[in-house]
C-alpha cells in the first residue's frame, strides 16, 4: 500500500509540473520555488507543537488548490503559481515519505515515522 502511495503522490507531483508549464513562467522558476515551502520547518524553533502546525500549513494540499483556484478567480497568475508550487512541493515530499507532521516531532507524520521501515 505504501508504494502504490508514493506512486499516487509521484503522479500529483507531475501533474504539478504541468499546471506549471501552463502557466508560461521559465521552468527554471520551478526550480528555484519547489523547495520555498519547506519555509514551514521554521516554526520548529518555537517548539514542537508550532512547527507541526506552520509545516502542516506550508505543505496543505487543500490550500495549495485553494490558491490555484482563487489565482483563477481573480486573474492572478502568480497566485496560481503559489498553489501549483505548493501542491508539487506537498506530492513530492509525500512521494518520498513525508507526510503532514504529528504535534509529537518532526519526523511523526501520516505517513509513519520517518526512517521507521516499518511505518
């Protein structure tokens, strides 16, 4: 089940590279962007329970579509680009076993414990 998972989240990830490429921005911006959200891991310097929250914030799914959605909305490509780097970013460290973070410590996720073989 846990590689039909990352399967499922590689494939968002590619459809995060082709929204992308709809949007007409160089495709180095992709590159340079993809890893803006992991900004989220700040919230770790104030404590567990605030850097769950800011990690889990940065790397919402729901929010990242709700972003693309409102750049629609309100003609803003470059808040489209918000929700399209931030969903890529969500697939793909999902894709390689992070998941949204436990109150508990980093590495406790949906996902299982990071660097747990068994979770």
């Amino acid at each position: 089940m846990k590689t039909l998972i990352k399967l499922e989240e590689l494939m968002m990830f590619i459809l995060g590279i082709f929204m992308f490429g709809l949007l007409g921005y160089q495709w180095w911006w992709f590159l340079v962007l993809i890893l803006v959200p992991d900004i989220g891991m700040a919230g770790y310097l104030f404590g567990k329970k605030i850097g769950a929250f800011t990690y889990n914030l940065f790397h919402h799914k729901g929010l990242a579509i709700f972003l693309y959605f409102a750049g629609m909305f309100f003609s803003s490509p470059i808040i489209q680009l918000a929700g399209i780097i931030l969903f890529s970013h969500a697939s793909l460290d999902r894709a390689l076993g992070y998941g949204l973070k436990y109150n508990k410590g980093f590495k406790y996720t949906h996902l299982g414990e990071i660097g747990n073989k068994n979770g």
